[in-house]
C-alpha cells in the first residue's frame, strides 16, 4: 500500500477511537467540559457531527450522530483499503 494511504488509514482509525471515546463520556452527564482534554476531543469531532446532527435529528432521544459517523469512517477506511 502506498504511504499516504496508510497515513489516511493511521488517520481514520484514531478519529473512529476519538469518536467512540465521546460517545462513552456522554454517558456522564457531570462532566466538566472546561477541561482541556474534553475540550480538545469536542473541537476534533464536532465538525464532523454537526452537520450529521443536523442532517439526522435525534430520534427515541439517542444521537445517531457518532453511530453515522464511526460507520462512514469505516466505510471510507474499507474504500482506502482497496485502493
């Protein structure tokens, strides 16, 4: 596989660990999202979900947003594999 494809593969697979960790802290709900480390996985993955909240409001009171997200990395990963 070229390099730059793996790099891109590298990539996805730690913002789809970045995406499942905010998935788990919201879990709890006292959180303190001052803290720079929550503050800074907000800022790397609330691009990619916002628009996917918009698009797909929650629904049963769950956001699908992470769960739509982690399968379109997935998705794309397995589109760079055969590449």
């Amino acid at each position: 596989m070229d390099t730059i494809v793996l790099i891109l593969l590298y990539a996805l697979d730690v913002y789809s660990i970045l995406l499942i960790i905010r998935a788990l802290l919201g879990w709890f709900p006292n959180l303190d999202y001052s803290n720079p480390l929550l503050r800074l996985l907000h800022n790397i993955t609330e691009p990619v979900l916002a628009p996917i909240r918009r698009a797909v409001p929650p629904m049963g009171g769950m956001d699908w947003s992470i769960v739509i997200a982690v399968v379109g990395v997935n998705i794309l990963m397995l589109l760079l594999r055969r590449f």
